[in-house]
C-alpha cells in the first residue's frame, strides 16, 4: 500500500474511517474490519471522541491491541458539546485528548484534529492546548476538520506569532459529488503545504452505484434510515452524474468506487482517502479501489466534465 506524508506520519492513501464502530458494527465486527483493513495493508484508521459516544475509540484501540506500533490513528476533539459550552478552550482539549487516550489504550494520539471550528474560543488558544499536548508526548502532529479556507490561513498566522505547532492536515468533505473544496480549501492547501484527508469520498454510498432513480433506496443502507434528509445525497440531478460516470468507469475497465476514490487519490495534496466500512469484504474493495486506476489528465479532464451536476 502507498504511503503519503502528513508532516512527521507516513500515513495509508487508503484509510479506514471508524465512524460505524459502535453505532452500526458492534466490537466483534469491529474487529473483524480493523483486521481486513491491516491485512490490505491500511495503516491509517480515523476516528472521533463522539463516533459511537465513545465506543469507536474503544473498539478500535482494543482491535488494534499490540499492533498499535504500526498503525496510525487520528481522532478528533470539538463536536458533541453542549450549545454555548467552548467546544475547544484550553480545559477541554486537555481533558477530552486524556479521555480518548484512556479509550484508546494508548499513551500518544499521531494526529489530533480539532474537529470544527469554535467562535466560542480564539483559534490561539486551542493551537496552545495543542502545543501542549505535543510537548507532553501525548500528540504527534496536530490538524483540523470543516476548516474554510479563510479558517486555514488564519490557523496558520497564529501559530507562526505563537511558536506553536501548526496544522498539517485538513480533514473535508470531499467526493465527486461534493467538489466545493477546490474552490476555496484546495488552493489553500496547497500554498500552505497542507495535506487533505477527504472524508464521505462515497458520498455517502451514493457513489458505490447502489442508489438508483425512482427507486427506493435499498433496506439497511445509510440513506433508506436517514429519511428525508437524504434527498439532498441522492437528489435526481446526482444520480444522473453517477449514472454517467458509473458509464465512463465499467467502459475503461473499473467499477464506479475505483473511479471515485482513485480520482481523489490522484489529487496533489490528498494524503489519505478516509472511507468507512462495515464488513471486511468492504474493507478490502475500498483499499484495492483507491489505488486501482491512475487516471490521466484527459481522463480526469473527461470524469470532470462529467461530474457537473445538471451537466
């Protein structure tokens, strides 16, 4: 598996995101992901303080167990807290980072992400907290998740007047589907030399091919318990766009989930490609698809043409 450098980690082009750990798989069937994932050469697992209330964490530090060494995890402080509570003051993230160590049955967290931004609490004081959990051995590199551009560039300027540890990674939603990254967060990264993790690089699974139009989406997927709220996934507009691409991928010789998480693969600054999974067979396609197809610039120029919603 190709590795990728997220300043001081060489970290998976292939992660795992362990956001069903504990709310759709239990711990049996956790660890049965964990170790497909090690086993197609996934070094990289994401996860968060709140993914599960707490049980991803667990699960995933005890599925890791003694291979730990090996492995790089990142989690995640700042979502879950009570409205007008500072979601990232100094006294939580030093109190939250100890609480997902203790889960995690580690003594260091390789990438701690600040998991949104807090207008309750100056970027400043979160970046010390940080600072400190780096001094203490108990973080490795630092970065965020949601961040703007503009959020980027001003995380960037105070860490540099407080001499403190500066974000290396950002962590966006980002698939053919959901392309506003590249207007604004993607040009930041790049001049500030930040990698970017993508998350929902499936669209939620709208992407797998699996959600078709005019029909109802499958029993047990994602989007048949989201309800309504997952029109604005599976509107009819981008199921066109997957109907096109799926086209383009089977006759070039790929599936549609090779074409997605290859195509961001192949995008300069992306570090790893965060895709979530229930079962080892998923975990073993998502790995194999990111690195299946290295598409050239008048592919990429033809899969984005074709990726216009309402194109």
């Amino acid at each position: 598996m190709e590795t990728r450098s997220v300043g001081s980690l060489e970290v998976s082009v292939a992660g795992l995101g362990c956001n069903n750990f504990g709310m759709r798989i239990d711990e049996a069937a956790s660890q049965e992901v964990v170790d497909a994932a090690l086993d197609a050469g996934v070094n990289h697992f994401d996860t968060a303080d709140i993914y599960g209330k707490g049980r991803s964490e667990e699960f995933l530090g005890r599925a890791l167990g003694s291979r730990r060494g090996d492995t790089i995890i990142t989690t995640k402080v700042g979502m879950g807290v009570p409205e007008g509570e500072p979601a990232a003051s100094e006294e939580r993230v030093l109190r939250v980072c100890d609480e997902s160590l203790a889960r995690l049955g580690t003594d260091y967290i390789d990438l701690y992400l600040l998991h949104q931004p807090d207008r309750s609490t100056p970027i400043g004081e979160t970046l010390s907290a940080f600072a400190k959990l780096v001094a203490a051995g108990k973080v490795r590199e630092v970065g965020c998740s949601n961040f703007s551009g503009a959020q980027l560039e001003e995380a960037e300027s105070v860490a540099a007047e407080l001499g403190v540890p500066r974000f290396v990674n950002a962590q966006n939603d980002f698939s053919l589907l959901n392309r506003s990254v590249e207007d604004d967060v993607l040009p930041v990264c790049e001049r500030l030399d930040v990698t970017l993790m993508p998350y929902f690089p499936l669209a939620s699974g709208v992407l797998t091919g699996k959600y078709r139009k005019g029909q109802s989406h499958p029993e047990g997927s994602r989007l048949a318990a989201w309800g309504p709220m997952a029109d604005q996934f599976a509107s009819d507009e981008k199921l066109d766009v997957v109907e096109r691409l799926e086209e383009y991928a089977v006759a070039h010789g790929h599936t549609l989930p090779e074409l997605a998480l290859s195509w961001l693969a192949g995008v300069p600054t992306v570090g790893s490609v965060i895709a979530g999974a229930t079962s080892p067979e998923q975990v073993r396609a998502n790995a194999a698809a990111t690195t299946a197809w290295s598409l050239t610039p008048e592919e990429r120029a033809e899969v984005d043409a074709l990726a216009r919603v309402g194109g």
